[in-house]
C-alpha cells in the first residue's frame, strides 16, 4: 500500500504576468482628428498560500510541482482595461512552514486560515490613452505588462497537536493512541511498526485534544539515524509530551529502563532545547507483562525523583491506567490553553497575518543601485529600472523616447557618474544598452 503521508515538498511558483496595453485610437467624425484610446493591461494573479483544517499531510504536492496564477488580459480599445487575472489560491496543512531554496524560513501557517501572497502579479502595462500629455497629444506606444519569474519554495509540515507521544521503537505508542483515540495505526510487535506519525483526538467531557504518536527514536535520532529528526519536527508544536517506556525492559536484564528514558530526553535535547523544556508525563507502558510490582514501583519513584514530572503505569492492551492518564493529561492541556487565552499579546501575534513576501519584487527602491563592470560595460542593477526598462516596447522608435525621457528625469545619467561610470561608457540595465553621455 502507497505510503499517503508526506512532511516535505518542493514545488514552483509563478504569479500571472500583467496584461499588455494597447495602442488604439478613436476617429471622430470627419476623419481628421483622433483621440487614443488603448486601454491598460490587467494585473496578473496572485498566489497565495493557505493553512486548512481539511488536509493533513503534503502527498497532494508529490504529483503536481508547477503551480501558476492567472495573467492579466490585455487592453481593449475605447479606454477598457483588461480583466486582472485570477488569484491561485495553495492550500497547505496546517502546521506547514515555508522556507526558500536557501532553507530560510519565510512563514510559519500556524493556524487555520493563516495564508501569505508567497508572488504577487505582475503590473498590468498602460495603453497609449495614458500617456497623453501637452507635449504629447497622440502617443503612438503603450506598455508591456510585466513579465514575472517562477521560483522555487519548499514546504515542510509539522504536525499540530496538543501532546506527542516519543519513544523508543516497540514501546507501544501506537497502541495507546489506539485505545484513546479514534485513531487506527498500523500495529504490529516488531520495531519500527509506524512510519508515518498519527493523529488521535482524545474526548473528554465535552472537550477534546489530540494526540500525535512519533515514530520510534532511538539513539542518536537527532543526528538522523533511523527514522531521525525528520519525525522529531512532528513535537515541536506540542505543548505536552509523553515518554513511553517499555515496561517489559524491566524483566529483560539486559535492557535497562532508566538508562532508555535518559537517552530519550537527551535525544530531544540535543535536537531542540525549547522542546526539551516543555512539560511531560512519563509512562511506563506493558505493565500486564511485568509479574513483579515491588520492582515495577521501585522504578516508577526512582523515574519520578530524577524528572519530577508525574509517571503512569499503564497497559495499552488492557487499558489499566489510561484513564488516569487522559485525565492527567487533559488537565495539563486545559491549564495552558488558558495561560494562552490570559496572554493578550500572544493572542494577537496568533491571530496576525502574515506579511506579503515576494522575494522582493516590490522592495524597488531607486536608492539600492548596484553596478558590475564587465570589460569595458557596465551593467545597472536595479528592480524599478530594470522593471522600467521590461516595460517598454523598444521596438518602438516613441516608447524609446519616453523611456530615455523617464530616465533622465529620475537622474540616472547624474547618478551613475557620480558612482564612477565614466562618459562615454557602455551601459546596459535590462535589455536596455546605451552609451553615458549628457
């Protein structure tokens, strides 16, 4: 059976490009005057990515990478603008966080709803009615919608659930989450029995909370080895954690119980101090296969004296403990939901949208110019230049012009000699190469 579970995903993105305007005129009467009339382009779609409720893993991302909005339509005559096009909308998990290629993190989707304009569209270009002026009365060019470029994120997805379930292969955390849950894992008695981690939503009264069952850790998980740190991700959101122990360690002699639950807590201390720091319970599972009780509770104090933390003795298969542990564990969830709730400014930050990101496509500040010399030219680098440049129709002699107009009205000439570029120089910004002279 097809493994449906996915944590991680790389896919392409691309925003709609803006829709070109248009160079149209409207003949009055007689034929002798004429008005322009092109419309402008509209702006392309957007894309946004959204956290929901109803998925619970990234497999949907395995088959289909290339995700593209919408481009804007271009200019009609009679001064219509093209139609904007349509927005593309992601859903992702909630719980997925967006990084780039760089594995820089963008933005954490937390929360249902949450969502971010991981590309925004391209500008629409304007007709030829928009560039009418005193000294230019029929304008005989218009503008090119802006061209924008695919690039790629990646998506990782870390489970949102109340309390996480850690231990070693075999302890029987599948099997709890089972009894106390309407979950249904694969089960079986060998390692390594889960591979994919579940969610389990545990009733109590008239609330609830959920329960993630990790896969099994062992020693050195948070360097990789076996199933690693990629499932250890799966407990940074929690806000309690439970410790299975294999109770039937303690008639094998060659097992020590202790020894396991240190090197349980070292592993997610190495792996993520903040997560080693939040509360915990420890159980001792398998209790109906250990005969010996004086050797059970002389272990459940010298385990509650080295944690300070609470330690159950459960049976996952004949249910003795699990209420008291659901109980326990309720409360624990309660009391920090509402430590939540107290905090307002928490509250706000969670109820926050994220900002828009666009790999800085609209940061087009005309103060950040960058100039690289090769050989004998020098290349301009600029996003509102080079989108300036993008934008006009250099095949035509007028647009030409104005953007020669455009450009020395903003100084560019002044700015790049003050910056060392000699006159005379061969200069090139975009598609654009010209030679610096007054």
């Amino acid at each position: 059976m097809t493994n449906m579970f996915l944590d991680e995903a790389k896919i392409n993105i691309k925003s709609g490009n803006g829709g070109n305007g248009i160079v149209t005129f409207f003949n009055l009467k007689g034929g002798r005057r004429k008005i322009p009339s092109g419309g402008n382009g509209g702006k392309g779609g957007d894309v946004i990515i959204e956290a929901t409720r109803d998925l619970s893993t990234l497999y949907v991302f395995k088959k289909k990478i290339h995700f593209k909005a919408e481009n804007g339509k271009n200019g009609e005559p009679n001064n219509r603008n093209g139609k904007d096009g349509k927005d593309l909308i992601i859903k992702v998990p909630v719980g997925t966080i967006i990084k780039d290629v760089k594995e820089n993190i963008i933005v954490d989707l937390g929360s249902p709803g949450d969502e971010i304009v991981i590309a925004e569209g391209g500008i629409g270009g304007k007709g030829n009615s928009s560039f009418v002026s005193s000294n230019r009365r029929f304008p005989a060019f218009a503008e090119i919608g802006e061209i924008m470029e695919d690039f790629w994120i990646n998506l990782e997805l870390r489970l949102v659930a109340d309390v996480a379930l850690v231990g070693f292969p075999n302890s029987g955390k599948s099997t709890i989450i089972s009894r106390i849950s309407a979950a249904r894992p694969k089960i079986a008695d060998y390692p390594f029995t889960t591979l994919t981690p579940n969610l389990g939503v545990v009733t109590v009264d008239d609330e609830n909370f959920v329960v993630t069952d990790v896969p099994g850790l062992i020693k050195d998980a948070h360097k990789g080895m076996g199933l690693g740190d990629k499932f250890l991700r799966h407990i940074t959101r929690s806000m309690i954690l439970a410790v299975v122990l294999d109770g039937q360690r303690i008639i094998d002699e060659r097992q020590d119980i202790i020894e396991t639950f240190n090197i349980l807590r070292e592993e997610i201390r190495l792996y993520n101090i903040d997560v080693c720091k939040k509360d915990y319970v420890v159980l001792i599972n398998k209790i109906d296969l250990v005969a010996d009780s004086d050797k059970l509770n002389k272990i459940k104090k010298v385990l509650e004296n080295k944690s300070g933390k609470s330690v159950f003795l459960t049976s996952a298969i004949t249910g003795q403990g699990l209420d008291k542990l659901i109980w326990d564990l309720y409360k624990k969830v309660a009391r920090y939901r509402e430590e939540l709730q107290k905090d307002k400014d928490i509250e706000l930050k969670k109820q926050e949208r994220v900002k828009v990101y666009s790999l800085d496509k609209r940061n087009l500040e005309m103060e950040k110019i960058k100039i690289e010399k090769n050989n004998n030219e020098y290349i301009v680098k600029n996003k509102k230049l080079e989108r300036l440049v993008a934008m006009t129709d250099l095949e035509n002699e007028e647009a030409l012009d104005y953007l020669k107009y455009r450009l020395k009205k903003m100084g560019i000439a002044d700015r790049l000699k003050k910056m060392g570029v000699s006159e005379g120089s061969t200069v090139i910004i975009g598609s654009l190469v010209f030679s610096l002279i007054e």
